[in-house]
C-alpha cells in the first residue's frame, strides 16, 4: 500500500479519533497532520505483528494522548501561575498539580476558569492568553496587541481581579 493509499484510506478514522480526544476541530486536524506525519517517518517500522489499521490507530491514540498532555501541561502552568502571583489576592490555594488524576478530578474546575476567561473583555482575555498561556514577555506582548508595556500592566492587573471576581462567584 502508497502512503497515498494509506492517507485516503484512514485519514477519517484517524481524525475522528483525534477529535474524540480534543473535541475541537482544529485540533483535532492538527493531531491528524502529525499522526500521518509519524506513518510516513516510521512506515518502515511497521512489522506486520498487527493490521495496519491498529497500528495507526495506536499511533493515533498515542499523539492524541500526548497533544492532550502537553496542553494539559501549559493549562497546569497557567492556572498555577494565575494562583502564585504575588501581587494576587486570589484567596485559593494552588492544588497539587502533579497528582496524576488531575485532568479527571478537576475538569470541571479547568472548564470554569475557562469559561471565566471567556467572560473577561476581549483585551483582558488576550493578555492573559498572551502572557500566562503563550509565555510572551510584557515587551512582546505589548507589541502585540500595540499598546506600551505599562498600559499592558495595568491591562493585566485589571485582567486578574476580574477573574478573581468571576471565579470568586463560581466558587473556585
């Protein structure tokens, strides 16, 4: 079988199971893109021990598993950013995040502050996005969004007791 053939073959159950994973579209394209990418690299790895189509679907659950733990990573990272601030006044301790059932016992915690993010005002919501999830320095992320880095500070100390507000009303 042509990598061709193999691609017209499996390219939607492999997206389809991206997609079970990540349940965004986008995402789940961007797993699709890799997995193919990882058959063609290892293609001569194959050892015929199974079907073809339970080693990509092995390869697919692989790289959907591992997109959702690098994400999973950075939103770790940022909510614990959020609650280590020390000019914060956010009155909830930081939970353990290396607990290996993190993802399941507080998804729905994950899906508030999400969901709170969403609420805040369009400019509030990019620096946050830009400087506590992308990793951009106040000098880039000032850029950015063309503002000066002090109007970015005050930007974001606004940001952040909004979302104090917001998840304070939530109970989180």
């Amino acid at each position: 079988m042509t990598f061709d053939e193999i691609y017209s073959e499996y390219h939607k159950m492999v997206f389809n199971i991206a997609l079970h994973y990540v349940q965004n579209i986008e995402d789940a394209e961007e797993i699709t893109q890799d997995i193919f990418v990882k058959v063609f690299d290892s293609r001569g790895a194959f050892k015929n021990k199974s079907t073809i189509k339970t080693w990509i679907y092995r390869i697919s659950i692989n790289q959907s598993l591992d997109f959702l733990k690098a994400r999973n990573s950075k939103q770790r990272n940022f909510i614990s950013s959020i609650f280590s601030l020390s000019d914060s006044k956010i009155l909830i301790e930081p939970v353990n995040f290396n607990h290996p059932g993190i993802e399941l016992e507080h998804k729905e915690a994950y899906q508030k502050i999400f969901e709170s993010i969403n609420q805040l005002p369009d400019n509030q919501k990019t620096v946050i996005i830009l400087l506590k999830i992308e990793g951009h320095t106040q000098t880039e992320a000032a850029e950015i969004m063309e503002i000066g880095v002090k109007a970015l500070e005050s930007l974001f100390q606004r940001a952040k007791s909004n979302l104090e507000k917001i998840l304070t009303l939530k109970g989180i």
